[in-house]
C-alpha cells in the first residue's frame, strides 16, 4: 500500500500543486516551481518520477480522501476562526459602546450582528467537530504523517538502520507500532517522492491537528502516547529543515501544533494545553537533542518570509517559540540542548540577535499604544469635552482606541516574554558568556537601556486605567531587567557598552528605578550589584564625556557610517569598499547579510581589515589626547604662578 500511495502521490504532484520542496524533480513530464535557495538533488534524484498507470483501491481512497478534506473541511475550519475573529471584533465594539451609553442605536445594531455571527459559528462547529468525523480525520492525517516521514527516511536509507520507536529512539526487536524514521540532521539531498508531494499534504495535516487543539482538545487527548510521539516527531525533523519545507509558513504552523505540548501557563493563556502532552514532550528522543536549536533556527528564518503579512505574523509564530523554549528550559536535559546551541556561533548569535531587536521593537510599539490609550481615556474623563464632540468625532476616537488596546496588549505581552527570556537565559553563566561576544554586547546594553528608558522615563504617560488588560505590569518587568543587568555586571566591557549607547543612556534613570522601585523588591544582593554597575557607568560617562570635548571634530573617513563613532577596528566592505567599524557591520550582518551600500550577498569572513587605517587613528587619538593633557597641564601650572 506505502509503494502505490507513493506512485499515486507522484501523480498527484503532476496535477499543478506546489510542491513540498522546491527541489521536486519534474513528475510524470511536469516541471517543479519554488524557490532557487534549496539544494540540488542528486543526478539519481533529478531524474523524473516514473509513474504507474494503475493504482490499487486503497491509495485511490487514501487520496480521494484527502483531496476531499482539503477542498471541504480544511477551509471550513479557516472560516471557522475568521468567524471567531470577526466575533472578538464586534465583541470589543460592542463593549466600548456601552459603556459609553451614548449609543443605544448602534449597540442594538452589533448585538443582532453577534447574534447572527453566532449561529454561524455553532452550524460550523456542528459538523466540524462531530466526534467521529473529526477524529477519522486526525487519524488518517496521523497516517500521512507517518508515510512522509518513512518516505524522508527511506530516501536517506536511514531505514537500513532499523525500525525506531515513534520519538525516533531505537526500536526493541518485535515491537508493535514501531516504524522507519529519517535520522538527525536531515541530509542535503532531499528524496525525490518527498519533494513531489503536493504542499497541501503536509500542511492539511498541521492545521487540523492545530484546529483540533483549539476547538476539540478531547480528540488529542483521546491519542495514544505513540500518536503523540509520532506528532511530536513530524514537528521536530520538519520545523529545522527549510531546504525541505519550501513554504516558511507551513514550518511556522509547526510551531502552533508544538506549543499544544506546553503546559498552560495561566488561566488566561490561549488554546489548551494537556499535562498528557507535556509528559509526551519531556520523555522524547529526538525533540530533547534537536528541538531547541529547531526553534531557533525557525526563529531566525521566519525574519526573512517574504511575505506583506509575514512582518505581523512573524511576532505570533517566535511567541510559540518562545513560550515552547520556556518551558523545555525547566527540563534539565533540554536545559543542556539549549546551552549547546549556544556553541555554534552562527545560530545562536543570529536568534540572539533578533530577540534583542524584537525587545527593543515590542516594547516601544507597547509604550507607544499604551500612549495613546491614556489620551483616550483623559478625553473621556472630560464628560463635558467629550459631550461636545460629534457623532463622527467619537466614531474615529473609540476606533483609535480599540486600535490601540489590541496591539499595545499584543507587543506589551510579547515584550514581556522576550525580556524574561533572556532573564532567564543569562542566569548560566555559559550564556552569559555568549550574550557578551564582541558581536553582541553593545546590543545587549541597548537593549536593557531601552528598555531602562521606556519604563522609568516616561512616567505619567503610562498610567491607563487598567494595565492588567494590556498585560502592563511595569514594576515586574523593571525587575526583571534589572536582574538582567545584574547578570552582565561582571564582564569588564560592559559597562563602558552601556554608556556608549547615547540614545538611551541616562544615569539618572538608574537612580529613579533604585529609589521608586527596586529597593523594595530587589534581592539585597543584587540591588548592590546593580548600584555599583550605575556608579561605574556614572564614572565612564564623565571620562568618555571629557575624551570627547577633548578629541574635538574627529575626521570623517575616521568615523564609522553607520554609528558615526570613531572606528577603532576598521575594515573594508569587498563590493563597495567602504571602510567601516568591524563590531558594527558585524551586527548588522547578524540581521541581514549584505552590503549596506550595494546590497551585495556580504558574510564576516568577507571583510577586508585595514590595520594601517586602524594605526592612523590611534596615532590621530593619542596626538589629539596628548595634546589637551598639555594643555590641561600648562593651564594648571599658569594658575599656580598667578596665585
């Protein structure tokens, strides 16, 4: 049955669907699209599929069935959560209205709206979630699963190797359920009857095991232990792999399906969480070595899309990440997978780097809703004021408003786990150690001063009426990047990285947060921690305010043009050589690797160094410091004779 469900699938990828990946070889005469970036495969791999001109009932009913579901219930249950989506919306207008109680027109226009929205959503839900529907479908989607990773592992001849457990560990001889699995890492040479699959496949599978932990939890927690192994399988081989999953986000709804094996947080979290799933999640094999760095390869990757929405998306998908890596960093095995992630410099520089950007990016569109907000909400304070607006006035404020409250709570909370992420991350000192590479530090101290900035610096501007709703909880969070602070204290460079940032640094704001804030809060310990890191910062602001009234006008082909600072490490870019400090365009190779003024491919081992530059500038320094020591000096000496 597994041979003629292959041969009916390369006929299928003939039919004019996506293939899974874009090294498909062309199918029964027909040629494969996709991206140019995945690997090419094999001479034995580039030949085309051959295809049979019979198939037996079985694959004719497994694919009949599949086609079914992916023409009628898959984008049933997309219409089902736009439904849900439309409902939240009128839910928050109809919620506003009312307590406005100016309004009684539109509210009773939005109340017959949810009604009729709702009797929609249950006629979906009644056939969507009937039992045994939706449960033959979770199984023969579990089936598909199983046939796409056997036909990985027997392209990779992984399968010679022997039968393995489902969560990918070997097999006991005789062992009911246990089956081929490809082995970690993937090779570069993606099968062929893999690569021919129409992309519907995989995906249809993904969605309904995601809409089932949404809707129809019971149907997951009726799974076996080997089910849920095998599902946690598929997530694992599939989310690292992007040169196999042409689409970024069909990997991307991976993340949704592993997020269902976190325990749930709080009572306010989304979806369901089973503790079944989450003792599935801390036994298995292969998700403990290849999981972690997984998810932060993904995170990395979801960067570069391609898509209009992918900037919006992007933020709920690492939220999955990011809530998976919490919790598998409790475990102590994942712990270890994680902190040797860390070790491949590549990978976990490059995730380091967009956490730190996503911190600084979601907190200020947070501080800037939360804004917005409290104007809101001081207008209505205003009865008069706000009595004497218009109809259209009011219209245009209250939608400002709803604007406001959805995505200062969304980048707020978003903000929130980014920050307690590296909190808790920098509590090893291992990852300590990585977070202070050349490459990163200066973004390190960026970061937190930022954040220093947004939550002590701009005061009364914040105080919304409830702050819970939006997930703003600014004392804590301060704690926390305070701790944060304290766990970078001990690297000598860090403080004078701290002070270098002229944007956000202000030694004032460290003495505020002390004396409003963390005294009362703040571990003893840590706290003198803390102050002592803001009287060092204190003292390099002076010196480095005095080097630079010194240093006067520095040169222009002596300052970097992207920090405008004084280049202390130049180095030339090969396309459009340029000369440029060495730690700034390694950051921003971090994001993006390419020339920044020619936009050429660009990596770290590309640069060019300049060390008879580099030695120009240093005399340059010590001639102008030198000079105004003399100065200093000879100014010194004259008080003395006037005296």
């Amino acid at each position: 049955a597994a041979a003629a469900a292959a041969a009916a699938a390369a006929a299928a990828a003939a039919g004019g669907d996506a293939p899974m990946s874009s090294s498909a070889p062309a199918a029964a005469g027909g040629s494969a699209g996709g991206s140019s970036s995945a690997p090419a495969l094999s001479e034995e791999s580039q030949e085309s599929l051959t295809v049979s001109t019979s198939f037996g009932t079985i694959s004719e009913f497994y694919f009949m069935s599949l086609r079914a579901l992916h023409a009628g219930a898959v984008p049933a249950f997309k219409r089902l959560g736009q439904l849900d989506q439309q409902a939240s919306r009128l839910y928050a207008e109809l919620r506003t209205l009312q307590k406005t109680g100016d309004n009684p027109a539109g509210v009773a226009e939005l109340e017959e709206a949810m009604e009729k929205l709702t009797s929609q959503r249950l006629c979906f839900e009644a056939h969507l979630l009937d039992p045994d529907f939706s449960g033959q479908a979770l199984r023969l989607y579990l089936l598909t699963m199983a046939w796409l990773l056997r036909l990985v592992a027997e392209g990779q001849s992984a399968a010679a190797g022997g039968l393995k457990c489902p969560d990918g560990s070997p097999a006991p001889a005789g062992m009911a359920g246990a089956l081929p699995l490809p082995t970690l890492p993937l090779p570069a040479v993606v099968p062929k009857l893999f690569a021919a699959q129409p992309e519907h496949v995989m995906e249809d599978a993904v969605l309904w095991v995601k809409n089932l932990g949404r809707y129809e939890h019971a149907q997951l927690e009726a799974l076996s232990e080997q089910q849920l192994q095998l599902l946690l399988t598929f997530c694992t081989v599939f989310l690292g792999q992007k040169t196999y999953i042409n689409n970024p986000f069909l990997r991307a709804h991976l993340t949704e399906v592993l997020v269902l094996f976190v325990p749930k947080k709080d009572s306010g979290a989304t979806g369901y969480r089973s503790s079944k799933m989450a003792s599935v999640l801390a036994g298995h094999t292969l998700a403990r070595q290849y999981l972690a760095p997984y998810l932060m390869t993904f995170f990395v990757d979801i960067e570069f899309s391609g898509s209009h929405a992918g900037f919006y998306d992007k933020f709920t998908y690492r939220q999955n990440c990011l809530r998976t890596l919490e919790h598998i960093w409790t475990i102590p095995h994942f712990r270890k997978s994680i902190v040797d992630a860390a070790e491949d410099p590549v990978r976990f520089e490059s995730f380091a780097n967009f956490v730190l950007n996503d911190v600084i990016f979601s907190l200020d569109e947070g501080i800037k809703n939360l804004a917005k907000i409290r104007q809101v909400e001081l207008m209505q304070r205003d009865v008069s004021g706000w009595g004497a607006m218009g109809a259209e006035e009011k219209k245009d404020k209250l939608a400002e408003l709803r604007a406001a409250e959805g995505q200062g709570g969304y980048y707020v909370q978003m903000a929130n786990e980014l920050v307690h992420m590296v909190n808790y991350m920098t509590e090893d000192p291992r990852l300590v150690a990585v977070f202070m590479r050349a490459t990163l530090r200066q973004r390190v101290a960026t970061m937190l001063s930022c954040c220093l900035h947004n939550l002590v610096g701009r005061g009364v501007e914040l105080k919304v009426a409830e702050p819970e709703k939006y997930h703003f909880e600014p004392r804590n969070l301060l704690l926390e990047v305070a701790e944060t602070f304290v766990h970078f204290a001990d690297d000598p460079e860090f403080p004078a990285a701290i002070v270098l940032d002229e944007r956000f640094y202000d030694h004032e704001l460290f003495r505020k947060a002390v004396n409003r804030v963390l005294r009362p809060m703040m571990k003893e310990k840590d706290l003198k921690v803390f102050e002592s890191l803001a009287l060092k910062c204190q003292e390099l602001g002076q010196n480095a305010q005095q080097e630079e009234e010194d240093l006067g006008d520095i040169p222009d082909e002596f300052l970097c043009p992207i920090t405008s600072v004084l280049m202390l490490d130049p180095v030339m870019l090969p396309t459009s050589k340029q000369m440029i400090s060495r730690a700034a365009i390694t950051r921003a190779l971090l994001s993006d690797p390419i020339d920044p003024f020619s936009r050429a491919k660009l990596t770290v081992d590309m640069l060019v160094p300049q060390p008879e530059l580099a030695q120009q500038i240093r005399e340059w320094k010590e001639g102008r410091l030198a000079k105004a020591r003399a100065a200093k000096l000879q100014g010194a000496e004259k008080m003395e004779v006037d005296e």
